[in-house]
C-alpha cells in the first residue's frame, strides 16, 4: 500500500496540471466583469473536491443544505466541503479563497498572468501564491489521503472563500450562521507564507485595525487666499495642528489611554524574534527603500511592525491637487487614517479614545468631525503551546529541515478573528509563499518546490494532529 | 456746446447697448474653444475705439507699429489704444481687461451668461463687473469728451488685455518692450471695486504672493500600512509635522525673518481702516462663515487681510483620497502653499527664507523637495498723496456724494506691479463692482447706476487731474 507521501510524488506532475487549470480562471473578484469567473472557479472547486471525495456545494449565508447556485448579486460563492469520516478523530477547519487581485499594470508582466508559466522553478501566474496554490496544498494533502490511507488521521471541513481582496463579509456571516456546522478541534489557514526561503513559519499573531476619517472645516465656501488670507482658518493648517498631536516627531502616538492594554511579546517569543535572520539594513534597502526607518526606534524593527500599535496618514482629500496653482483657501479638507492595534487593545475603546483626542485638538475657528470608515479588527495572538500548534510546527520542521519560525504579521487577516473569536479555534496560520512572491503584484509566482513540499507539511500536519486523539 | 456729463446722460441708452454687444462674445480666455471669441472681442473694442476718434490696434510684445493681427499661437490679443491730442497735458494710461471667466455652473445662472439681462437695476452677464462693465466705464468718458469738448484735458493711451484671468504673461512681456510708448503721468486701473455701495474707494495697495510645493518622500513605493507600519516613515505625518513649523496654532509664521521687513501701514492708513464702516461678525456671518475668524487675531481683521503677510496650504496631493479606504503608506506627499507678502518683503527672499526653514523642518528618515509654482509678486503700496491719488478721491467723492475711502486689497493685480516697477507710474486702482458682484461666479452682475457714475467719475478725474498741469 503506497503512503500519503508516496501518492503525492506520484502524482506531482497531475498536481500541477491541476493548478494551472484553476489559476487559467481569472477570478478577480474586485472587477463586476469577472463575475462568472468567480463562480466558473468555486464550480471548478465543487467539482474537484467531489471528485477526490469530498462533499462540496457552493454554500451561501444560513444555507446549510446540498449544493445550490449562488445568486451573484448577493456577492461571490462560498465553496464548502467536508469529509467526516473518522469518527472520534479531531476535526480540522481549513481555510483558503479563491479570488484573486487585479492583473494591472499588465505590461510588467512577463507572461500574460492568466496563463501559468514555470521559469527558474517558480510557477507565475496571478494567484498562484494568493491564493490558489496554497489551498491546492491543503486540498492535494486530503486527496492523498483518501487516496491511500481511510480513514484519514483527522476530519475535515473546508472553507474557501471568493471576497478575500474585497474585504467582502460573506464569510464572517457564513461562519456566524453555521457555528456548529463548521465546529472543528483547530483551523488551519493557509493564507500566509514562509520566514525565508526553507524556514517554514507560523504566523502567530495579528495586528488589528481600526480607520477613521477626520474632517475639518472652516469657511462656508472656498475663498481666494488674496482676499481672506489672514481670516479664514485654514483646514490643512488645521489638520496639521490636529495630526501632529495625534503622533509626535519619534512617531509615538499621543492619544492619551492609546498603550495602555498594549501587552508586550512574551521574553519567549521576542527572544526567538532577535534569533531570526533578519537584517535590517537589507529590509530597509530591499524592502522600504527610504533614507531611514521610521516608527518607535527604541523597539527592534520586527516588534515595531508585529507587536506595536501604529496610526498612520494615508491621504489628506480636499482643496487643490491639479497641476500648477490655485489659491484657494478650501471650504474643508480630511485626513484617512488608520490605527494598527495589538492583543488587548479594543478597537471600539481605541476609537473612543481617538475621537475624544482629536475632539479636544480641534483648532479654534474650525468644526471638527471624526467618522470610522471600513476596517475595525482586534489584533489576535494564539497560544504556541496548544496541541494544533505543537503539531504544526513539527511537521513543518520535519518537511523543510528547519525549525518552524514563529513570527507574527502586522496586517490583518479578518479570518482568523472569526475563527478565532466566534468559533473559539486554536488557529495555525501559515503558507508557503515569500516576501518576493509579488503577491499584489506583477510576476506574482510560487515557488513548485514550496508547493509539493506544502502538500507534505500538511499530510504530516494531519498525521501529527490525528495522534493527538490517541496520547 | 454740451458737456461730456450731459453728453453721457444723452447716450446712456446706446452705452448700455454697446456693452451688452461686447458682454455677447463669450471671451473666455482659459478655454481653447473660445479662442476665436477672444479675438473677436478684441477686434470689437479695437474697432469701437477707432469709431470713438482714437488709434487703435492688436498689439503684440515688441510690435509698436500699425494694427496687425495677433498669431493665436501665441496668446491672447492685447489692445492698444491711444489719443495723444493735448500736448502739453498729463497723460493717462489706463487699463481693463477684456476676457472673463469660465461660466460654470452654467445651472446655477438665473439668465444665460452670454446672454445680457436687467434685473432690478443690475446688469447680469459674464463679465458685466470683471471687467467689460468697467473698462467701457473708461471708454465711455474718452468718447464723451472726444464729441464734446476738443482738446481733453489729459491726453490718453489704453492697454486692454485678454489673459488677466489666466495669468498670462503677454502684458507684462509687453510693458517691458514698450516702456517709451506706454510712457505716462499716472495709470487708471479700473478693474478693482468700491468699498461698499455708494462707497467709492481707490486701492493704495496690494499684497504680493509666493507659491511653492514641499514634497517629502519616504519609501521607495507605496507600501502596506500592515506589513510596514512602524517601520516606515509616513510622508504626510512628516509634512503635518514642517506644516505646524511654519505657522502656528496662533496663525503666526514661524520662519525666521519672515516678519522682518514688514512695515506697518501708517497711522494715518491705519486710522482711516479704524473708520470704514466694517462689521467684523458680518464678515464672519455672510463672508466667510467659519465658526470663528482665523489669522493674527491682536490684528484687526481688515489689517490682517490688507497688511499683513500669510501662510496658506491649499491642497495635499498624495496617497488614497478616493472613496473608502486604502491602508497604504504612501511614498511621497505634497503640500501647495502660498504666502501673501506686504511691502518691503521681497519674495525672493521669502522664498529663500521659507525653503531654508523647510529644509531645516526635515522630519528624519524622510527626503524633502521644495519647489517654486506659479507666482513670485511683490507687493505694492501707492502714495496717496500724489496728484493722480488727489484728482481720483476729489473726483470719485463729487461723483458719488461719499468721501472715497483708501482701503487695499490681499489679493495681487500684477498688472499694477508693472505699472508702479515697470513704468514708475503713480497708479490708481479702482473700479464700480461691489463684494456681492458675483465676481468669477454665476450671476455676475454690475449695478447700472454705478456703470453711468464710473462714467462720470472718469470724466472728472480727467477734468481734474488735467487742470494739474495749469496749477
């Protein structure tokens, strides 16, 4: 009888075929256009996960029943599969999605993006970092599988989302509306990446956030600045009254109760950060490219960006930006901006407190107004010792040949709060892709040797977490 | 013999008449389509003023000869006019402008722009006040005297541009080019307004303006506020961080030596302003309708406008300003900003002065860019004790039946530098528009009892300022 392993080295080749075919769908689920791509690609799914042996249907928000189409204008589908078969085993919910970004600017691209193309050992194409080629990893290690070895170690659900780079809510209502359906002893996301190339990673904590909108204003109209300048309050003067106390010149923010539930890193895990191979003057070469760091420089870059709340600016709309002059003393001007929060800041609380501060810094001839706009996420940080964890970290460890990293990301990935907080999952967030992956980019690519030794880490992951049911 | 007085009350019917001929063309100068209006407005006055008795051509920089046709290519046709038959008299160089602004909104118009209407007394049509209205104010009087009353007391030459609201170069390439023949004893620029109605008032001076763009650059690209926020630095919080630097809560302008040349207006000018009849919560309520009154508050608010010298930030180009949010980081952020000088400051120097402060201000890890745009004027303050001033305020006060009150203006009227650096010239700036004129907005509109007193108030500054020459 042939292993799990075995199957997969096999079938390497039918893998990758298999992949390419799903990345040859160009579900961009940010474009209207790409519409029936996005379904085309959960078809493909539903069909595919049959075909290994899975149950799978094209799930929608409070639908728990057999396979239905989704109706488009309701958002993109939701692909949902499970395979129960082990009885008394742990349960894995295992996450990925399906859409991918925009191609643009096409014309860097050096093969077209919905056409997969290998060169150097790396598989480009639009999608085969983020997302396809990380659930394919997930989706292969089941097939192996059953394949070759039922009952499985472990039980398995699967969810794979279509409104990951939207920021679409399907899946938060999705995961509302069916806790006990999708009830698992540990979830496994696979929508993060590696430390470097052969170090295999967990990302075990996530920063949150909350964005907001500030808006001043001063006149009723825009005014010429010849003839009221001297008078009129200016809103970006203003704003940049307000801004200043908000984050001073070493970038510490001022909001008065901001740090306050900031939990620093465990000694554990901030000793493990200064052991990896990091070097700061390439991430500031390679990566940032400006003529210093900013943030907090008494904390080690890794902490600043995983560990440590942040507010940041990311424009300033209102009044004159065309080419050339006008003197315009605007009618109103406002700041986007969005605040990183870390384990224990509460993001309502945190917007509270933003907004009082902002409040008590309104320049005088001005009114002041503070909306929250789009994202509000607590951080989350898991528990390294837990039994999904400690077998994660050996099975990667045993796939790559070196000790599973565990680091923490200073994005969000909404996911892992609602598998963390309405499922109560001990969550192992990973994957395969690099920081040269170009995810977002043009030339996005996957390393092929990353991607079947993907499938392996999670056949052992299975392995590993199954034997758990039996210490 | 009929006086010209008489002779205007005569013809006021036919002077409304050929003002709305000329309010037909829709000469709008910033728009290519109407270049062709451009020049048939400019043919129209060239044509009236030979039918008035004056020589009259299109004038190009450098061409002194006969009238010839203005190259499109080249900018927008000025008009030279002239009547040279009192030798021995003073002369006066008058100016106005014959193109107007774009009508937008065209909705928000009561009656169509291009299309003349009388309305309570009011004329209401594009360029009714800026500056058709007032420059056949000047006209009317030359004509009035040349039907009535041969030799005139003053001899008269007439500069009409058609780029003032572009900003357009050609009058001053112009006065430059053609100082002998634009030789004079005092300017008449009518293209100013009264104090308030039934108020006649003369500009004694006017403030200058620099403008510049400050660009700060951090990353190499726009990155990811997950991925980097902590360790990047964040352009526009650098800018809020030079902007708080150069002028502060209190409105005062934190470069060193930025106040140093500045004089104050004198006691007399001072007194006077303490006189005008000007409600500073008016101004606030129907003017600028902020909650309060920005500027140099231990300024009284028409000193602030008139005589002192400002800072304003008048867009913030950068980043995500779109709809929604976008958590980036972005490379590099501008800020448009112009300052408002006073007399004695001299812009070069303030220029000079403000970019040293910026460079200084660099915030750290960031790269700073400081750029001139657009304008570079002095200020200007005239004598109001010169014998053109003394004929214009006696000459306005009869007219009118209200002392003329010297008031000045924050904004700049470059031609007026010209004539005061260029020509030496003793200038008078005035005008019949009110501050509810509708000046570049829709439903512009000139008062007509003021167009036929404009008339009459030229013919007696003529009268007046010629009778200088016999004291």
């Amino acid at each position: 009888m042939t292993s799990p392993h075995e199957y997969v080295r096999a079938h390497s080749a039918g893998f990758e075929e298999e992949l390419n075919e799903l990345l040859r769908i160009p579900s961009v689920s940010t474009l209207p256009a790409h519409r029936a791509d996005m379904l085309r690609a959960a078809r493909w799914l539903v069909d595919h996960l049959r075909h290994i042996g899975m149950e799978a249907e094209l799930a929608e928000e409070g639908k728990t029943g057999a396979a239905r189409e989704f109706s488009p204008g309701e958002g993109h589908p939701l692909v949902y599969a499970e395979w129960l078969g082990a009885p008394g085993r742990p349960t894995i919910l295992g996450y990925g999605h399906y859409d991918v970004q925009p191609v643009d600017p096409l014309a860097e691209w050096i093969s077209p993006p919905f056409e997969p193309t290998v060169r150097d050992g790396n598989l480009y194409a639009r999608g085969a970092a983020d997302d396809k080629g990380q659930i394919l990893t997930l989706i292969k290690a089941v097939q192996a599988y059953l394949a070759t070895k039922r009952p499985l170690p472990v039980n398995v659900k699967l969810l794979i989302e279509g409104e990951e780079e939207t920021g679409g809510t399907t899946v938060e209502r999705y995961v509302r509306a069916n806790r006990a359906r999708l009830g698992a002893d540990a979830a496994l996301v696979l929508d993060s990446g590696m430390f470097a190339p052969e170090i295999p990673a967990i990302t075990l904590g996530l920063r949150g956030i909350v964005t907001a909108e500030i808006e001043v204003s001063g006149a009723a109209r825009d005014l010429h600045s010849g003839r009221y300048g001297g008078a009129a309050p200016n809103p970006f003067l203003a704003l940049a009254q307000i801004l200043t106390g908000l984050r001073d010149a070493r970038d510490r923010v001022l909001i008065p109760g901001f740090y306050e539930r900031v939990v620093p890193p465990d000694p554990e895990e901030r000793s493990a950060w200064s052991r990896l191979e990091f070097d700061e003057g390439e991430f500031l070469r390679d990566e940032v490219g400006s003529p210093a760091l900013g943030g907090e420089l008494e904390f080690p870059v890794l902490e600043r960006i995983w560990a440590r709340p942040t507010l940041e600016v990311h424009g300033m709309p209102g009044g004159f930006t065309g080419e050339g002059t006008k003197t315009v003393i605007p009618a109103r001007a406002a700041a986007k901006v969005s605040m990183r929060l870390v384990p224990r800041q509460d993001p309502d609380e945190i917007y509270k407190l933003f907004e009082a501060h902002v409040k008590r810094l309104q320049p005088r001839g001005t009114r002041v107004a503070v909306r929250r706009s789009g994202y509000l996420t607590p951080a989350v940080v898991m528990d390294p010792r837990s039994p999904a964890m400690t077998a994660a970290r050996a099975a990667f460890t045993e796939t790559f040949g070196h000790e599973t990293v565990l680091i923490r990301a200073g994005g969000s990935i909404p996911v892992v709060t609602h598998f963390t907080g309405l499922l109560g999952l001990p969550t192992v967030v990973t994957g395969w892709t690099l920081s040269d992956s170009n995810l977002h980019s043009p030339n996005e690519k996957l390393h092929l040797g990353h991607f079947h030794r993907g499938i392996d880490a999670v056949i052992r992951f299975f392995g590993r977490f199954g034997a758990t049911a039996d210490s």
